[in-house]
C-alpha cells in the first residue's frame, strides 16, 4: 500500500468505525463490507469501472446503488456514496480491509489466513482456530484460506507478521537446511 494510499484508506476505515460504534452498526456493517469485497473480487470489470474517472459519479453510484440495493444498512450505502463524491472509491477495497481489521481488534479476534492443498473441513478449520486461540490469547480467531497444491500436504499459517509453517514442502526445506549444515 502506497503511503498515499495509506493516508486515505486509514481515516476514512476509522471513521466509518467511529460512525458504526455511535449506531451500535459494527458488525453489520463488518457483513456489509465482507459481502462488498466479495463482489469486488469476483467481478474485475467492477472495480475497474468505479476505477475509471472517466465514467460520471452519477453514473457510478447507480451502478452502486443497483448491486447493494437494500441489502447493506442505509448508512452504508450512504457512505458508498460519499466515496464517489469524493473520487475515493477506489479505494473501497483498502478501507473495507482495513475496516474489517479494526473490526477484529474490537472484538479481540485475530485473522488466521490458512493455506493448504485441498479445502479445509469445518473440523480442521476448529483446529486451526483453537490451535490460533492458544497461541496468540485472542478471543476469536477468523479464517481465510486459500488452496497451494505445491505444500505437499499440512498447512502454512499466518497470523499478522507470524508464520507457522507445518506444510510438508516446509519440513522437507527444514530437513535440508539441517543435512546441509551437518
């Protein structure tokens, strides 16, 4: 993230904190925006279309206004709006991150992003989460996968800036580094 970027996304995240912590709207608006990033990421063409500044803010919040309809909060839908008027909603993706992160350190919850070769079922990921839980004292843990076939089997989770590697491809790498060094 760019430090322009940066300077942008933080304040504008906080501030939709701030207005979701008055309305009591936290973790409503923490759906809002999962189900926002969500269609963000399946369709490129949408985010290049509020990308372009080109296209009319009109057009773009009827675009908007369409897709969410009356599925997120009014003041969501709102605050969508606001972003177009102030040419930051291409940012929308950084700030919903970033809003989701300040939504976890309300809660005391961690985010776990999970890597593996093939899905994992609910009860790995109660492992993953009670395994996280244990280690780092968080009172939730929220998981995100994604699936490397190259792992070789086991996973490879990160929390924050920590790693913990048991994927096979990690062991064999620890091994070889310990043969070599002998």
């Amino acid at each position: 993230m760019s430090v322009i970027a940066g300077e942008i996304i933080e304040p504008y995240a906080a501030a939709l904190m701030s207005l979701a912590k008055s309305k009591d709207l936290a973790e409503r608006f923490g759906d809002d925006i999962r189900s926002l990033l969500s269609l963000i990421s399946e369709s490129p063409e949408l985010n290049k279309f509020l990308g372009n500044p080109v296209i009319k803010q009109e057009d773009k919040k009827a675009v908007l206004a369409r897709m969410v309809g009356d599925e997120v909060d009014p003041y969501m839908r709102n605050f969508l709006m606001l972003l177009v008027d102030r040419g930051r909603i291409i940012f929308i993706e950084g700030i919903g991150k970033q809003y989701l992160a300040l939504l976890r350190e309300l809660n005391q919850t961690v985010l776990a992003e999970v890597t593996s070769t093939v899905e994992l079922n609910e009860d790995q990921k109660n492992t993953v989460r009670e395994r996280v839980k244990s280690m780092t004292g968080a009172r939730e843990v929220e998981i995100e996968t994604s699936i490397d076939p190259s792992l070789l089997g086991g996973v490879i989770i990160k929390i924050g800036s920590q790693i913990v590697d048991s994927s096979l491809r990690g062991q064999l790498r620890r091994i070889g580094i310990s043969l070599n060094a002998g």
